[in-house]
C-alpha cells in the first residue's frame, strides 16, 4: 500500500489538488492506496475529516480512482485513513461518505493527540502523533464505533498499539477485517506477525 497527503505548505483548501497528483502519481505502482487525512504532523489536515472539504476530496478521488482504472485496465483500492481523536458525530458523516462514495476501505486508526497515559512521562509532551500501547485503547473504541455503524458494508483495517497476537484478536473482534503493525513490529520484532496471524486464525 502506498500512503498519499498533502504537502505541509498547501494551503488546505487547495488539498485536492496534492492527493489528485499523488494519486496519478502511484497509481500503477499500488496495490491498494491510503487517503491520509489524519497526520498530526500536518497542520490543518485533520479539517479535511469533515464537511464540504471532505466529500469534495471523497468524490474527486474517486472519479480520478475509476477513470485511471478504465485507462490503465486494473482497478486499486482507495482506503481513507481517520484519526482516533473523533466525536460520534464525525463518524457518522465520515461513515456516510464512505458508503456515498464507494470507498473501497477504512484505516481506524493514525496516531493520537491524546498524552492520556503519558502525561506524566519525562517526554510525554512532545509535539505530534502518539502511537504504540497508548493508542490501543483509543484506537479499539474508534473501530467499534465504524464497525456499528456500517455493519460490514466495507473493510475495516484496524490499526494502533498491536504488540501481541492477542490485541490483533481484539481488533478483530472490534469489527477489523484486517490489521497493520507499526509500533509493536519495532519493539516486538518480526514474530508478532505469526502471533497474530496464529490469534487471529481462531476466530
């Protein structure tokens, strides 16, 4: 998969514009291509998660997405990719513009704003995403909340603070059709894969 945002000094309503290039960009080169629109690390890009500047990226992405497809004779998932600092309100709305908009998928979830948990560690106020262990929790709850709401109508790829096979389960469990490592395969190493493809192979 290959990861695609706006660059930090495009102003956010000029955001489409980065995506669509990007889009072109790696297009034959993905198997399947991440709408990242939920880095902390750049400024405003979290606005795009809402309203008018949401669907407007939503349904440009995808027009391009199908007409590349037509051209190129094979078609590549689009996965947006939300953050786990979200009201119930926004999950409703992104959730019904996913559906609108055929998306082909949901990443739940980036990093966190959140020091919940840290906050009282030496470097627990430094800038940007928190991720790794204190994510888990946060991240969970976010899938839940978009697996109740579209009841299996599109992937969900549960993401944040996986560092045993048992947690992969429990994403699973949370409605996660599929999950990703970053954190835990760093601390862990490479045998949290096996733990959590043996885990989640139970259900």
């Amino acid at each position: 998969g290959i990861n695609i945002g706006k660059n930090a000094d495009t102003p956010v309503e000029n955001a489409v514009d980065d995506y669509l290039i990007c889009l072109e960009k790696v297009y034959n080169y993905a198997s399947y291509i991440t709408v990242n629109i939920s880095s902390p690390n750049t400024k405003n890009l979290r606005s795009l998660q809402s309203g008018d500047a949401l669907t407007e990226l939503l349904e440009t992405l995808k027009k391009r997405q199908l007409e590349l497809a037509e051209e190129q004779q094979h078609y590549v998932p689009l996965v947006l990719k939300v953050a786990p600092d979200l009201e119930a309100e926004d999950i409703q709305f992104i959730a019904k513009q996913l559906l609108q908009f055929k998306i082909d998928g949901l990443i739940v979830t980036n990093t966190t704003l959140s020091r919940e948990g840290v906050e009282n560690l030496p470097f627990g106020d430094e800038a940007g995403g928190l991720s790794g262990a204190p994510v888990f929790e946060k991240s969970t709850a976010c899938l839940k909340a978009f697996a109740e709401v579209l009841k299996g109508q599109i992937p969900l790829i549960g993401v944040g603070g996986i560092l045993s096979g048992e947690q992969a389960l429990t994403k699973q469990n949370a409605g996660a059709n599929l999950v990703q490592v970053y954190s835990g395969l760093i601390y862990t190493g490479p045998t949290l894969i096996q733990d959590c493809v043996s885990a989640m192979k139970t259900t």
